[in-house]
C-alpha cells in the first residue's frame, strides 16, 4: 500500500506501529552507527531482503 512517493528520490514515505520498547531499541542501535531512525530501518530491511532472495 503505497503511501507517499518522492520521485526524485524514487521512496516511498510509510507509517507502521511498533512497541516502544522495539523503537528505543532500533534508536540505540541507529545511534550507536550514527545513523537516523529511517535510515536504519531502511538498511536493515533491504539487508534482510537481499539474504532471503539469495536464501
């Protein structure tokens, strides 16, 4: 379902619920790589992705 599209960036902008305690956990971890929250996430899930295509 897509929400928001930024073509000259070619993302879309999402909205999802997650309990707190997983938020301050993705935070300490985005932080400890000096990263923001998005970026984070966004690295993990296209790492995660790419394992279970050549899984």
């Amino acid at each position: 379902m897509k929400k928001k599209t930024k073509k000259d960036t070619g993302k879309t902008q999402i909205s999802i619920s997650l309990p707190e305690e997983l938020v301050a956990r993705v935070d300490e971890m985005a932080e400890k790589e000096n990263r923001n929250r998005s970026n984070f996430i966004s690295t993990t899930l296209t790492r995660l992705a790419e394992s279970q295509t050549k899984g």
